[in-house]
C-alpha cells in the first residue's frame, strides 16, 4: 500500500509554533515517527509538506498518477478556505483521512468549517501528532477487507 502524507501551512514550524495547541514534538520528529510506521508496517509512506495552495492541489493530482492508494492530509488554515483542495481530493477519487493536531471543533468558529470534511473517509481531530499515525492505521485497516 502506498500512502501520501500531506502536510499545510505552518506544519513545518511544530515545535516552534504555539506549543499550547500543537505540542512540543519538531515537525521533523514527526517526519521520522511516520517514516518508521511506515516501515513497521511495511507500506511505502510518501510526505510532502507545502505552505501554498496550489503546490498542494499538485500533489493530490500527482497522487493519482503515481498509485497512490490513500491520503492523509492535514491542510492546516486551507482546511477552512480552500475549496480548490476540496476539488482536487474529490478529482482523485483517493480515500483520504483529514487530521488536525488540535481539537478544531473546540477553539475559534472559523475553525470548526472545514471544507473537506463531508469528502473523507474519517476525520481525526484533537490527537496531537499521534493522530497522523492513527490515520495511517485507518487506511489500512480499509484495505485488509
Ligand atoms: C490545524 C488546525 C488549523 O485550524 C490550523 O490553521 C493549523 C493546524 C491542526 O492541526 O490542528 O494550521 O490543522
């Protein structure tokens, strides 16, 4: 099984960025945790980390191409703007999992939109880092049926 692993805007600052909602854990630790489930469970683990919008919208499309056979996205500030991600997941047709560090529902309003979510296979919201490595297992749990 193939999984890509998409990280947005200002992801690549955990560790340095407001420790309160994100943790202490360097996005570079978590780069690292999700390399090595990767190789736990044997499955080829791509991550792309970008603070555009359109370079991701790129990746998705790549995704298709390329065999990928599940997404794990956290699109950061674009979950709650960005419909051209929302179109770009929906094109690939790629069953993906929206995850977000900090628990969206409960801080700002602007947070609770989110513009992929009714498009996912699952959301996981408010499990710190951990919840990437929960999403993983959820694709693949998916694909053992
Ligand atoms: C986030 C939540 C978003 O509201 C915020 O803009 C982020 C991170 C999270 O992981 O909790 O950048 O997606």
């Amino acid at each position: 099984m193939k999984i890509l692993v998409i990280n947005g805007p200002n992801l690549n600052m955990l560790g340095i960025r407001e420790p309160k909602h994100y943790g202490k854990e360097t996005f570079e630790e978590l780069c690292s945790r999700i390399e090595r489930k990767g190789a736990d469970i044997g499955s080829e683990i791509v991550q792309y980390q970008s603070n555009h919008e359109g370079d991701l919208v790129d990746k998705i499309q790549e995704a298709y191409f390329t065999g990928v056979d599940g997404i794990v996205i956290n699109p950061g500030a674009y979950t709650h703007t960005s419909i051209a991600l929302r179109d770009a997941l929906s094109s690939v047709q790629i069953p993906a999992v929206e995850v977000h560090i900090s628990d969206v529902d409960s801080r700002e309003d602007f947070r609770k939109i989110s513009y992929i979510r009714d498009i996912c296979v699952k959301t996981i919201s408010g499990h710190g880092t951990d919840g990437y490595l929960e999403a993983i297992d959820f694709l693949l749990e998916g694909y053992k049926k």
